[in-house]
C-alpha cells in the first residue's frame, strides 16, 4: 500500500524558501503569481494493512517537526504511481 | 487559485534522502516499510485565470530539475487550504 505524506509548514511560520521561488519567479517573467510555500512530499510503500496510527505516529516522531509543521496522510490506490 | 506542484525524483535515480528516512523507520521499530522516496511539495497562490500552459513553463524553468526529476500539477479547489 502507498502512502503519500505531505509535510508542510504551519501557517504563519516564515518560509525563506518559498519567498525565493517567489522571487525567482517574479524574476523570470510570471506575473500573478501571489505567493509560494514549499513542503516536503513522502511516498511510503508499506506492508498492506499498515494500521492509520502507525502512520501517524511514523509523522509524529520522524517526518515531521511538530513545532513548526503539519503534515497529512493521504492514502493512494495502487492504480497509481504503479 | 491555488496550484500544487509535486516535484519527485525519476523512478530510478538514488534517493539517498528517502534511503535515510526507511532506515531511520526500521530503527524506530516500524516494521513493513519497503520503500521511502522524498521529493517537494510546492504550493502556489496565482492570479485567477493563470494558463496551464505558464504553470508548466514555472515547473520546467524553475521548480523541477527535468534531468532527475518529474513534476505533476494538482489544482487545489478554492475551499482547500482557505
């Protein structure tokens, strides 16, 4: 089973990152574009019948930094990404 | 509009970062865990109206290295991420 986890930061937490892509894109020409956050993407393959809370707690303790962070879990068919 | 970028490595190409985060898995004790890749999630807040077409050209110029990586576009409905 394939798990996607986006790991993103809180609102409010300042991403310099983000501010220069943002910059970066302005620079080469986009207009319109409004602004620019930037996570990280997981895609786990675990054993099928994974239970929701070790997933969770996988977030929690690893790939995630709880103070400045919040990701979630979305689940994909195996259809994709085969 | 909000737009979401999904930029991951190239099946194939070594993900040393997602090596690091299965290994770091099985030491916490998660057991199961075949395969960990990591890539980067970008989100975008454009101007209504921005073409598919502009979008593209950001991921190719800017946000994905076409050489290693791969990207794929998500619009994100008004009433996610409000």
């Amino acid at each position: 089973m394939k798990v996607r986890v986006l790991v993103r930061l809180k609102p409010g937490v300042l991403d310099p990152q983000g501010r220069a892509v943002h910059h970066a894109l302005e620079g080469l020409g986009f207009a319109g574009v409004v602004d620019v956050r930037i996570g990280r993407v997981i895609e786990i393959d675990l054993a099928d019948g994974t239970s929701d809370e070790a997933i969770d707690e996988m977030c929690r303790k690893l790939l995630a930094n709880m103070v400045i962070e919040d990701y979630a879990v979305e689940k994909l068919g195996q259809a994709e990404h085969a």
